[in-house]
C-alpha cells in the first residue's frame, strides 16, 4: 500500500530545479515511530548542498501530517547514463559532459571549470578534460603548472587542483608552443588525452570542447561515450545564432543536450548597483523555448570570475559565499539534475551517506 507522505516527497521539486525526487533516480524512505518520521532520500546527483533546503520542506510536508521530522539522511548514488548507440561508458568514468558553444569568446572555458568544481563542492568526484588542443586554457585557470607522471611510459596521471582532476595538452607542452596541427592530428591528441589518463573513479568528467563545431567536435560525438551535452551562449543574437548550430550538431550525432547556460547575463555595477545587460536580455530564454531545452542557468558578467580564473582559482573555489558562485552552483545542480532524468545503463558502484 502507498504512503501519501512518501509519495508526496518523491513529488517535492529538486531545490533550486523543475525536477521532482522521483525523476532524479530518486528513492525515498520514511519510518514512523512515536509522532515522528525518518526519512532517508537516495538521488542520482551530488547532495552535499541540499540537505538544508530539503530540510526544510521535507519538515513541512511530516507537520502536514501532525508528525515531526525526526531525522533526514539524504544519500547519493551516482550511475552511468546511456551515451551515443555503438558506444559504451569508460570503465572508470560514469559520465562525461561535453561542455560546446557556437563560437569563442562566450566564456565557454569558464563556465565549464567552475561547473565542474561546483559539482566538486556538492559531494561529487570530478575531472575535466581540456579538449580545446588549439588554445588550451584550463591549466591556467585551475592554478596548474609542471608536467603530469607517466608510471609506465605509456599512461598519464591527471594533475588535481580544488578538488577535481585534470588534463590538458596545455600541461604537455611549453605555454607559448603553437599547435600548428590538422584535424587528424588534433582529435588524435583529444581520444589519447582521454584514454591514456589515468583517471580516478568519476562520478563526472567535464570536457571543455573548443568553439565551433569542427573535427574535434565530431570526433567526440563519434567516438567518445558523451551522458550529455551544454551549449554556452551570451545573451546577443550573434552568439545565440551560433549556438543554435552546436544545438543542431549535438542532435544530429545524438548526442543530448542537458540545456543552455546564458553567460554574462547581467552586469552589477560594484559601486553603484545598477544591473545592465551589457550584451542583451533574453537571448537564452528565447533560444530555450524555440528548440525546447532548458535553461539551465544565467551567469553574470562580472569583474571577479574574469579576475579568479586568470589567478589560478576560480570564483567558485575562491569566493564560495559570493552571488557568482551561488550562479555557478546552481548551474550545476541543474545539469546534475538533469542528467540523472536520463537512462541508467549500469548499476551504481558509488553510494555516499551525508
């Protein structure tokens, strides 16, 4: 026989998301016992920063039944989602989330290191793969000098900074060397960065792809097992046409699209505090009605996420309390969320209890 109360908690929207319990892999549990209630809530998604806000509606929802909420254990079990048909998982990475735009200059590289250290921040394990081989950046960004440990010759070990692992062609050569490489060579350099890392036991491994949507970009679809796909824009036209095309290439290849991040939303003057919309307004919110994916978050345009990755430590990791960073976190918890509503293709082997 159902439980009104448990079912009315698998209904509960994920805070900070559109997405119920139940549809984020979601499992839940409640005991009753002397006026109280237990309950214990299992999500396919990092929950280290949900158990306040779930704390709080949960404890509505018990009152309504004239109990009181003895305890709350939320749990997290992370799986592999299906890829692309012919493709499989990687052994040790459940799912890799390709991170695409348009064209440049939309603040794609930023927008994927400090989502992957806000899924860091929220209790999973993380690393990010720069794939723009032409113009590689998340070493600088993540703080990350000298060169990575080859154990055997043959494999590579990924280098860690905040939390999150990391690999870049950026760590293999001098910082001013030129990639002067066509296509084959270049996705060469992109599936052997991948396969011969030695990554650790991912929950999520965020690729940083480079703009547009060239060989790299198809090989990736191709070859490499993608749970899904983020396509960056700004807010103007220009970047939003742009963004359309990577939209249309990730469906083409089958590849899903987990939504739309809006970069440099909304300028806030730090001595004034007059909001302006330096490159439009809307853009990605009409992007996301006509093609029907969500919006998955608004980013600011502001001085300190510009200031943060050029040293070396991201505004998410550098200023955790700040408005920037609460953007980015829920950004994250979106695409977790996101994700976790897709096909499950292997059983979970990472379950944590906060």
């Amino acid at each position: 026989m159902s439980d009104p109360l448990q079912n009315r908690i698998e209904a509960l929207s994920i805070p900070g998301t559109a997405i119920a319990v139940s549809e984020a892999a979601g499992r839940v549990r409640v005991a009753r016992a002397d006026g109280a209630a237990a309950v214990s809530i299992e999500l396919g998604m990092p929950v280290a920063g949900l158990q306040a806000d779930l704390q709080e509606v949960v404890s509505a929802l018990v009152a309504q039944e004239g109990l009181s909420l003895s305890r709350l254990e939320l749990a997290q079990r992370i799986t592999a989602h299906a890829v692309q048909p012919k493709l499989s998982p990687l052994q040790k990475v459940r799912n890799i989330i390709a991170v695409g735009s348009g064209k440049g200059g939309v603040g794609k590289s930023t927008t994927a290191v400090n989502l992957a250290l806000a899924l860091a921040a929220d209790g999973a394990r993380v690393g990010v793969l720069d794939a723009d081989v032409y113009g590689p950046s998340v070493p600088m960004m993540l703080g990350i000098s000298g060169r990575p440990d080859s154990p055997d010759g043959k494999s590579i070990e990924p280098m860690r900074a905040h939390g999150v692992e990391a690999m870049s062609i950026g760590m293999l050569v001098e910082q001013d060397t030129p990639m002067i490489w066509r296509g084959p060579m270049a996705t060469g350099a992109l599936t052997q960065l991948l396969n011969d890392t030695r990554w650790g036991d991912l929950d999520y491994l965020v690729v940083d792809l480079p703009p547009g949507t060239g060989d790299i970009q198809l090989t990736l679809a191709q070859k490499i097992p993608v749970a899904g796909a983020i396509i960056v824009t700004t807010p103007q036209d220009v970047a939003t046409l742009d963004a359309k095309k990577a939209l249309k290439m990730f469906e083409k290849v089958e590849v899903p699209v987990l939504g739309l991040v809006e970069n440099m939303a909304v300028h806030v003057c730090s001595n004034c505090g007059h909001a302006e919309h330096v490159f439009g307004e809307g853009g990605g919110q009409r992007m996301s009605t006509q093609y029907g994916v969500p919006l998955l978050g608004s980013l600011p345009l502001e001085l300190a996420i510009r200031e943060q990755g050029d040293a070396g430590v991201p505004v998410v990791a550098a200023q955790p309390d700040s408005a920037a960073a609460q953007a980015y976190r829920t950004a994250a918890r979106q695409v977790a969320a996101a994700l976790a509503t897709r096909p499950r293709v292997t059983p979970s082997i990472s379950a944590s209890l906060l």
